[in-house]
C-alpha cells in the first residue's frame, strides 16, 4: 500500500501542530514534500471494476490533453 505526501501537512494534522503534540518527526521529510509537491493523488479502493477504471483513465488522459 502507498500513501502520498507529507501527512503532518494535512488538515487533520492542524491541531496537533497548533499544539505541538501527538505525533513525532524522524528526518527532514524531503521525499514527502517533494511528493506532495510534484504528484497528484488518484483515490482508488478495492471495489472499482473495470468500468469505473476505465472511467477513471478516461478522464484523467481527457484533463491531460486540455493542458
């Protein structure tokens, strides 16, 4: 499984880094940074078929081509 990003910077994070507590940080985090900053999040889950796939594919090769 994969996650994207750098989760403290998420919203639901807003109170614990207000607060300075809950969670601890091991490093700088560049490489979720840098994923957050340079990628984007396609939400899946396990009950997709085919044609919601296809869709899916559809649609972002469509947003890809306006650009």
């Amino acid at each position: 499984m994969l996650f994207a990003g750098n989760l403290i910077k998420h919203p639901c994070f807003d109170e614990m880094r207000a607060e300075d507590k809950g969670y601890r940080v091991v490093g700088d985090l560049t490489n979720t940074d840098r994923i957050m900053r340079d990628t984007f999040w396609v939400g899946v889950y396990p009950g997709m078929n085919d044609e919601m796939i296809d869709y899916m594919a559809k649609t972002i090769r469509e947003a890809l081509d306006e650009q």
